[in-house]
C-alpha cells in the first residue's frame, strides 16, 4: 500500500508579522462543506464579456481580498476574427456589482508608450494577460501581467552617411496594476535599456544597463502600491564576456503616483528603481551554495515569502523565506521558514523534507505550502500543520463536494487563520463551475498559488458558520 508522503502544511510566520487590526485569532475548525445554497456566481459561460457579445468560455485561478472584490483572468471562444475576446476582469461580490475590466485586448497599454497599431488607430493594445492575477490582502490593487506589441521606439544612432536617426523598438511584456485613483500604470516592464527609463532594468548589473526578458509566474501586491515579483533576465558571462548567461531573481518595486521623471508620462508609478530581493548569484542563507531557482512571491504589508532552491527539479539545499520590503538593508536579509532538510511535523525524529513546493499563501502571518519526504510517489491526501500560541495542530483539510458541483478550486479561511488551497478533482457540471469557497469575516489574501485543474468558472460562497 503506497504512503501518503504530500501534504499540504501552514506555518506560522511570526505573531510580530500579523498586520491586521486588533483581536486575538479564532480557533480553527476542521475543513467544513458549504452548502450548494450559499454559494454566488462570479462569472460563469452565460455571462457576456464585458464590451463584447460574446459570452465567457474559460478561466484561470481567480483571487480575492478581504472585501470580497475578486480578479479573474478569462477569455471567449473565437469569432469571426478568430481571435477571443481576452482579459482580467473583477467583480465586487461584497456588493454584487456587474463585472467590470481591469484590460483586455481594447485597452492601450498605459505610459511609456509611443507607438501605434499597425493599423494606426492609437496606441497599442494588450494581447493577452500570460498568467492570473492577484490582488493586495487589504486594498483593491490588482497585479497582472500583460503582453503586447513593442510600445516604445527610441533613438540608437545616426547614420553616417545620411544623418537619419537610427532607432529601435522595445517593451513587449511587463506588471501592470491600478494603486492610485483606480488608474492602470506600468508597475514595471521590460524598458530598462531605454536611457529614460533605467529604473525599470534589472538592479544588480550595475556595469551596463540590462533589461528583463520576462516576469514568469503571477506577480503579488503588498502595502496597496509595492509589486512584487519574479523576473528573468540575460547578462554578459563573468568568465568570458563574449558570452552571456541566463539569471533569475525575486524582486520588488515601491510606485509613487508621480509622472515619469522629465518625460512627464502618467498616469504613471514614478522613478522608484526596482530592488532585488535574492538572484541566481545570492548565497542560499546557512551555505555557500547560490540559488539556483526562485520562485514568485506572496507578499502582504512589508513582509515576502518565496521559495527558492539549488536544483528546483532535485533541491538538497533550499527552502521557503521571508524578507522584509521595509527592511534598511538591499537587498533585504532572508529569514528561513521551512528548509529541504527540515522535520516534518507530526512525523518521526529524523524524518525531513526533500521536496518543497513552489506555490505559497501568505496572510502575514501564516505561509501556507506543500511539502513531500521519503521516496513513494506522493498521493493526494493532504494535511495542514498550524502553530498557534506555541502549540502544534494538525487539521485535516479535506473535503468533499457532491459530484455534481464538484470545484476544481476551493478555499477555506477563517479569522485570520489561514486553512489550506485544496484542488478537488476535476469534474465540470452542468454550468462548468470552477469554486472559491469564502465565508463573510475573510481577512486574508486568498490568491491561489498552487497550480490548479484548468478552470471552467468562478464562484464565492458565504457562510458565517465557518
């Protein structure tokens, strides 16, 4: 009979972290089913894309913040064009307001931006969003990437013969976000070659201006204004400078609601430089190894965990941490949370962590993240260890749907407790229902970072017996 060796845990960070107002947390029940009765539709596939005729075919993961606005990235089938229509979306559920647009594949990609469409209707548009976005734990500000057509052409040259201007045309990907008058501005993107805008290239090549190739993964938002995110890049080989390598690294931005420096670009987030938070050249804490891996980041307030590795596919070295983004110190210090080679909770002396996944949940205090030890294959069971008031719980976290309206996303939280994300198995009903489970007291950051069965909707459930 094989062992159930992956489970799902959450750690307490530190009672100093908690940002939320006030009160002391509640007990955390066992995992509990909310009634089918309880349950509101976000959006599902007979609801028409905002601005378009045509109605919602798929999804992704959507998120939520404690006042019930969630943001979801989804798209149509084709149409005559072939082309669907393709976007974010939000919908406020704490007020049940129609949903509206975050971008979509009309909206102009906002400042720096000086070209037009190849059909010269105005500036260019998005394409698509790559990846779902998140929202900040306690304000509206959304976070997503999005890609494009170049929207910037800037002068390289001259020619010698002629005198004309040599130019080129950049920034075809970047983090956008809305943290000043609901306006979308580019949080950050991949600019940092064009002289105007060096505060967007990569922080840690101080010899020559490198900009960033792509933001993998969904960026996060922390502090209403601070974007956090995962971002690669290519520079010159140390050892041979006719040749370049290919880097990783975790990083943040702090946006002002200030024009763009002498250009006077905005709505724009100002000229704060982007700041590494750890790279392929940073020491893992406690050895003298590099990481090899980063992951991106949830953040809430001032505080980022992430997880980072030696060998992400064989990690011996490694594991989950917290940096401060108020920290004086850049890059900031790492404090380890949970380590590759760490005991497992409610398991024998000697038994430690080899695998450590990449997707976390962090409310500020609790990190939720899955972790895996011995050699069997990994099962689907799932257990949560939560430490409160010094003490070790262990809470089963599973549960169970009718077939019928079986979720491919449920999530469970509780008075600033965070519980666990739990993927169902996937099985479409009827209304091709994908499911966020939130009772009315929500006070955390409820973004889904574990990878999740393809999505096919979204809901929110309410129930205050949670």
């Amino acid at each position: 009979m094989m062992d159930i060796r992956c489970f799902s845990f959450c750690a307490c960070v530190s009672s100093a972290l908690l940002l939320a107002p006030g009160s002391a947390s509640a007990q955390v029940p066992l995992a509990q089913t909310l009634p089918v009765s309880s349950w509101q539709i976000v959006v599902n596939n007979g609801i028409p894309v905002p601005g378009d005729a045509r109605k919602f075919n798929s999804y992704n993961q959507p998120s939520i913040n404690v006042n019930g606005l969630v943001v979801f990235r989804g798209r149509s089938k084709g149409g005559e064009s072939g082309e669907p229509a393709h976007g974010v979306f939000l919908r406020d559920m704490s007020l049940g307001t129609p949903i509206t647009t975050f971008f979509d594949r009309t909206t102009p990609v906002p400042p720096p931006n000086n070209l037009s469409t190849p059909n010269g209707e105005g500036a260019v548009t998005f394409t698509e969003p790559p990846s779902f976005p998140r929202i900040d734990m306690w304000s509206n500000t959304v976070a997503s990437r999005g890609s494009h057509q170049p929207v910037w052409e800037y002068k390289i040259g001259s020619d010698p013969i002629s005198g004309e201007d040599i130019t080129t045309r950049a920034g075809t990907t970047g983090i956008y976000t809305n943290p000043f008058e609901n306006k979308l501005i580019s949080g950050a993107n991949n600019l940092g070659v064009v002289p105007e805008f060096d505060f967007f290239r990569v922080p840690e090549e101080t010899v020559t201006d490198v900009k960033f190739d792509v933001f993998p993964g969904a960026p996060a938002v922390a502090d209403n204004h601070t974007i956090v995110f995962k971002g690669n890049y290519t520079a010159s080989d140390p050892g041979d400078p006719t040749k370049t390598v290919s880097r990783t690294g975790v990083y943040y931005r702090t946006l002002t609601n200030s024009p763009i420096g002498d250009t006077g670009l905005q709505p724009a987030g100002g000229r704060g430089r982007v700041v590494l938070i750890a790279n392929s050249t940073t020491l893992i804490p406690g050895t003298t190894t590099p990481f090899g891996s980063t992951a991106p980041l949830s953040a809430v307030g001032y505080a980022a965990v992430f997880a980072g590795f030696d060998n992400e596919d064989a990690p011996t070295k490694g594991g989950i941490y917290l940096a401060m983004l108020n920290s004086a110190r850049q890059p900031p210090p790492l404090t380890p949370l949970i380590q590759i080679g760490g005991a497992v909770p409610g398991e024998k002396r000697g038994v430690t962590f080899n695998k450590l996944g990449e997707g976390l949940s962090f409310d500020g205090r609790f990190v939720g993240f899955w972790g895996a030890w011995g050699s069997m294959p990994a099962s689907k069971g799932e257990r949560m260890f939560c430490s409160q008031k010094s003490s070790a719980q262990v809470l089963r976290s599973t549960t169970f749907f009718p077939p019928a309206v079986r979720p491919s996303i449920a999530v469970n939280i509780t008075a600033r407790i965070s519980v666990t994300v739990e993927l169902a198995e996937q099985q479409q009903d009827q209304t091709s229902g994908t499911s966020v489970a939130m009772p009315a007291t929500v006070t955390m950051d409820t973004a889904a970072e574990a990878e999740a069965a393809p999505a096919m909707g979204a809901a929110v459930g309410t129930d205050s017996a949670l």
